[in-house]
C-alpha cells in the first residue's frame, strides 16, 4: 500500500484548456511543469464508489493519479486495469506500480480497443474512468508538439510509435477549405479562414513544422482587436489539430459504448471532460443510453426497441470545487458525468 500512497496526488489524466471557471483570487497555482496533478479524484471515488474486490477501469491512464486512487480503493482482491495510447505513460506506469504486482495492469490500448480488451482478459469492470484530453506531463514536452508554450515538432501524436499522421503531415496534406473545416469543427475556431488562408501562404514558400510558426501565424491571421479574451489565438487550432490528429470524438464515442458493455449491472461508468466537443458527445451518449425510447417525438406509437442500459444519478454535470480550481488551475473547465449500468433493459 505504501507504492500507491507514494503516488497519489503527483499524476493523472487532466486538461488543459484554460478556458472556464477562475482561481480563487489570490491563491496561487500550484502545477510544476513536467509533473501532472489528478482532476476532481475525491468526486470520482465518492460518485462511483470503488470497493475492496471489484475490479476497475482507467481508460485514461495518465500519470497513473486516477488508477492510484482506484488501487486504494478496490485492494485488497481487486484490480485495475489501465489503458493509455502513450507506450511511454504504459511505461512509466508499470514502474510506478510494480510494487502491487497483478492487482495493477497496464495496457497500451485505445477506447476503441477497450471492449476486445476486457473479453481476452475475461473480466467485467464494476468501475470505468474516462479522464478525457492529455495530460500535462505530454502537455509540457515540447517534443510532442502538443503546447504552443516552446518550440517543438508539430506531432501532437497520442502513441507517436503506430505511425499515423502527424498535425504537420496535416497542414501540409489538407487543402484550405478542408483545414478551414477543421478548425471550425474541432476547435470552434471563429476565424477558421483566415488561419487557414495563412497556413496555404505560408505552405508555398516553406512547410508549417514547428509548434512557435504555427502559434505566429494564427496570432497574426487573427486582428489583435479580435483574438479571444483569456486564452492565445492559436489554442483553438492547437486544439482541432490534436483532436484530428487522434480521431478523439470517434474514439470517444466508441469507448462510451464499449464501457457500457463492459460494466457488471449496478457498474459506475465516471467520464471528466475538459472542453465543450467532449462533453457535448458524453452528455448526449450517457442520455440516449438512458433513455426507453429514441423515436421522434411526433410519433405517436414506438417502434425503435431502445431500451435504457443506464441510469443517470444526477442531470448536470459536476465540477470541481474552487479550491481544487485554485490548487490547479487545469481543472477550471473540468465537467464529470456519471452512469449507472441497470440490472437489466428497462421493460
């Protein structure tokens, strides 16, 4: 127990983007660039309940905070199983933990592996996490592309090992009205255009490859009168681009559904999203799961069959508390939905 004690606090799966709720005034941030501080653990462990025994999900392993805190809570006799798209996260984690032995396994996987996952290890989850975004310890390596903050290689790769295309393959593949898409979809970016017509420019004479050219140019496509209050001009590119980059929604969408399959009846299902796409696609999912029906509201008999898999404990999502906000200003725009596995389809 002393391994896991050792680690709480240090590092976990949060976000990232600096938009949403304000520190208490007057305190001061406490985040050391290249560690990572764990986002609203006390609400997850007190709304999902993990107990000696039963054996959980982190689907988003992090710098292992969350899967630290489950361990305390499901030894002795249960287990976790933690997933992380980064061999490095896996890595580290394995180290960390090694002192827990088999209670503690870490896999490198994605959501969409999640289902095919627990079925070769022949297991059911009683608890799933989904920590969504990417930690700040891969937020503040300047190699992985993923801040503006340094200069850096625009990769913004979860798992930079399996091959995919990077942000910089990107900028260079898409054709404006294409990356204009994007960034508008992905990152909300009201000025999707004009970036986009820079980015074209500049591709003529040389290609888009840093993370500081990519920050200058969106800085300067954007009139200094209209960039965003609070945030850089270029945080809502950097953000559509790593969405991308990762299929993030898609994969989103398909560990919500994988997880739901996964849990035992009466599992906890806790989801901790940092920007408005996420939770948009957690709060519709977790509702259409809820529901008894999904027919359109004009028809008068039901014919679709939809039966409620979940049972949601609360509507509104919860955030953290302004103590948390002024410890670590990450956890600002951090929303948590939680779910209940039915017994059965409701009749």
């Amino acid at each position: 127990m002393s391994v896991m004690l050792g680690v709480m606090g240090e590092t976990g799966p949060g976000s990232r983007r600096n938009v949403g709720r304000r520190p208490v005034r007057g305190a001061k941030p406490t985040h050391v660039p290249g560690e990572h501080q764990p986002v609203m653990v006390s609400e997850l462990i007190q709304t999902l309940a993990p107990a000696p025994g039963e054996t959980a999900v982190d689907a988003t392993l992090g710098g292992g905070g969350t899967s630290a805190a489950l361990l305390q809570h499901v030894l002795p006799g249960g287990r976790v199983l933690a997933l992380d798209r980064d061999p490095a996260a896996v890595a580290e984690a394995a180290l960390r933990f090694e002192g827990v032995g088999t209670a503690f396994q870490p896999v490198v996987a994605s959501f969409s592996d999640l289902e095919a996952l627990v079925d070769r290890e022949e297991l059911r989850a009683d608890v799933v996490v989904m920590d969504l975004g990417i930690s700040s310890i891969q937020l503040d390596d300047p190699e992985r592309g993923f801040s503006f903050q340094a200069d850096g290689p625009l990769d913004m790769r979860l798992n930079p090992v399996d091959g995919g295309p990077t942000a910089a393959d990107l900028l260079a593949d898409m054709d404006g009205d294409g990356l204009a898409r994007l960034l508008f979809e992905f990152g909300q970016e009201r000025h999707a255009r004009a970036i986009s017509r820079a980015v074209v420019e500049r591709r003529r004479t040389a290609p888009v490859l840093r993370t500081t050219e990519l920050a200058a140019l969106c800085a300067a496509a954007i009139p200094r009168r209209l960039w965003p209050p609070h945030i850089h001009p270029a945080t809502r590119t950097f953000l559509a681009l790593r969405i991308a980059v990762n299929n993030e929604l898609e994969e989103l969408r398909l560990g919500i559904s994988a997880a739901v399959q996964i849990l035992r009846p009466g599992g906890r299902l806790g989801i901790i999203s940092f920007h408005s796409l996420e939770d948009t696609v957690a709060k519709r999912s977790l509702h259409n799961l809820a529901l008894n029906c999904v027919c359109p509201p004009q028809q008068p008999i039901c014919t679709c069959a939809h039966r409620a898999t979940l049972y949601l404990p609360r509507r509104k999502a919860i955030r953290p508390t302004e103590e948390e906000v002024a410890r670590n200003p990450r956890a600002r725009s951090a929303l948590l939905r939680t779910a209940v596995k039915l017994a059965a389809p409701a009749p």
